[in-house]
C-alpha cells in the first residue's frame, strides 16, 4: 500500500511539470510549420521564454520538468535506434563510408580545439562538434546523457546547430549550383549528406536542387547517423576512463537500449505500421525533453557563452564545407 501511495504521490508531482513540456512540444511542432529552425529548437526557445517571463522559480512544475528533461529524453534516445538500419551501408561505396568517418572525425576535433581557443567549455565543445559532425539535436541529446553537462550547455548548441541547419537548406543548393557547375549530383548530395545536421534539413536542401541530389543526399546522411552509436559508445569508453572508476567499463542503460532496437529494426523484427508510430513517438519525445531543458535556462546562462558558441559552431561547420568540397574535387 505503501509503495502504491509513493507511486501515485510521484505520478501526482510530475504531472504539472509534465503537461507544460508536453504542451511546449505540440505548440513547436505546430509552429515549426512556419519557422524554419525545427520543433527541436523552437521548444527550447519556447521554454526559455515561459522560465524567464512566467515561472520564475515556480515549484509546482519543477518535478515534472526534471522528469521530461531526463527520463523522457532517455526514453527518445532508446527508441532513436529505430532509425538506424545497419543493411543501409550494403549499397554505399567503401571510400565514400572512408570519407563520412574522416568528415566527423574532422567535426569533432575542430569543434573541440576551436572551443578551447574561444575559452567555451569542453562539454559544450563536445556537444557542438558531435552535433555538427553527425546528426543534430539527436546526437547532442545522447552525447548529454553521458557526459557531464548543464542544461543551458544541451540548449545552447542544441538552438544553435538548428539555426545553422536551417539556413544551410537555402545557402548550400545555392554556392553548389552557381559556384560547382562541374559537380555531378551525386556530388552534390554527397556535400550536402554530409554536412548539413538533421535528416530533414539535409533531404529539404537536397530537393531544392533535384530529386536524384535529395535522394542521395539523405542516403550519405543516414550513413553519418548510423555513426552515432559507435560515438556514444567511444564518449560512454573516454568517460569512464576519466573519472578512473574501478569497476570497469560502465554502459549507460540507454545506450543498450539504443543498440538493441537498431539490432531489431536491422533484422526486420519489428512490423511496419509499429516502427513508424515508435520513430513518431521518439520525435515527439525528444522535442518533449528539449521543452523541459529550455524550462531550465535562463537569459543570463545564454549570455554567458552564446555568442562565442555560435562562432565556434559556424566556423566548425563552414570548416566541414570546405573540407567536403576538397574531398569531392579531388578523390569523388
């Protein structure tokens, strides 16, 4: 009876907290219909605004909030292994999977020396890098759970790597298509697939040139997202190391969930109609975490180190343009 009280007690503390992210993430997803930064960003937006203007230290959401920014946010990242089918690299030439890997490779180190260069932290280094290097907002929030970060640092290059994508979807079809008149659209999608950060952004500036360059495009971006898993599990190895813990390597739950549903939906275990309302479910989950992150800003934290993190993340990824079109000009 005891433990049934305790349950209903918790359930009855994360609720308020709870329906406010929720709330947040449908009005995003709404909204993302007319601004094109995405429903990851604007629900961070959204709750920096509500935390700054409207809450301002209210307790009564505070539960529910932690419970949206943590448990949910694990449960996203689990159910984000749904879109990782590993029989995609089947039809992908050897040299281009070569350059992929050396492109985030690149990403990251950038990113980290660049951060240390601007005087940003490392964690925030880490999450702007993996960020611009691999898949966006999916791959910061996973990056996240592992290392040791704060909310206004996931917020932060989270609003940030979205608003850089989202103006990548007009200026890179653009400096392609006036400025590399000799590249072929395989070219073309290959720059794009593996340089711009979520799916969505990569296959809408993929589109505005042609079908066969948006198709491509998001086959070289689902390969740089099949990467995640072997760089959380290299940041989960960095981690455990560091902290020099003596009961060996430690696998984050998360983590185990993640690669377990990449093992299913790989071998086709999981029907149809199902994974696509679970992929639905992971989405709609993340933009709820993210809702509650952005509770958790405040003005003076994106003051702190916005604007250098910005710098670091445009430069990173202008960087990883550049080094996109050599690899293309001169091996593709």
């Amino acid at each position: 009876m005891v433990r049934i009280n305790n349950f209903l007690d918790k359930i009855k503390n994360i609720t308020p907290g709870l329906l406010l992210t929720s709330l947040i993430a449908f009005l995003s997803i709404y909204l993302a219909s007319f601004i094109p930064i995405g429903p990851v960003a604007i629900a961070i937006l959204v709750g920096i605004l509500i935390n700054n203007v409207f809450l301002d230290k209210e307790n009564l959401f505070k539960s529910g909030i932690s419970f949206s920014e943590k448990n949910i946010l694990s449960l996203a990242i689990v159910l984000l292994g749904l879109s990782l089918d590993f029989n995609i690299i089947k039809s992908m030439p050897i040299n281009s999977m070569a350059f992929i890997l050396i492109l985030i490779t690149t990403s990251l180190l950038i990113c980290y020396f660049l951060g240390l260069l601007f005087g940003i932290s490392k964690n925030l280094s880490i999450l702007i890098g993996i960020g611009n290097g691999i898949c966006g907002s999916s791959a910061i929030a996973g990056a996240s759970k592992i290392i040791d970060v704060d909310e206004d640092e996931i917020g932060v290059s989270t609003t940030i790597i979205n608003a850089i994508g989202a103006l990548s979807i007009f200026i890179l079809p653009y400096i392609l298509v006036n400025f590399f008149t000799s590249f072929s659209d395989e070219n073309f999608g290959f720059v794009i697939g593996s340089t711009i950060q979520a799916v969505g952004q990569v296959a809408a500036a993929g589109f505005i040139i042609n079908e066969t360059v948006g198709e491509y495009s998001t086959l070289i971006k689902m390969i740089r997202i099949l990467m995640l898993g072997p760089a959380l599990l290299l940041i989960v190895l960095l981690s455990n190391k560091s902290k020099q813990k003596q009961v060996g390597f430690i696998l984050p739950p998360f983590i185990v969930g993640f690669i377990f549903m990449s093992f299913l939906v790989s071998f086709k275990l999981i029907p149809s109609n199902i994974l696509l309302v679970l992929n639905q479910l992971s989405k709609i989950f993340l933009i709820i975490a993210m809702a509650g992150i952005g509770l958790n800003i405040s003005f003076k934290s994106i003051a702190k180190f916005g604007a250098k993190a910005f710098f670091v993340a445009f430069l990173s990824f202008f960087i990883q343009f550049v080094f996109a079109l050599i690899i293309v000009s001169l091996f593709l």
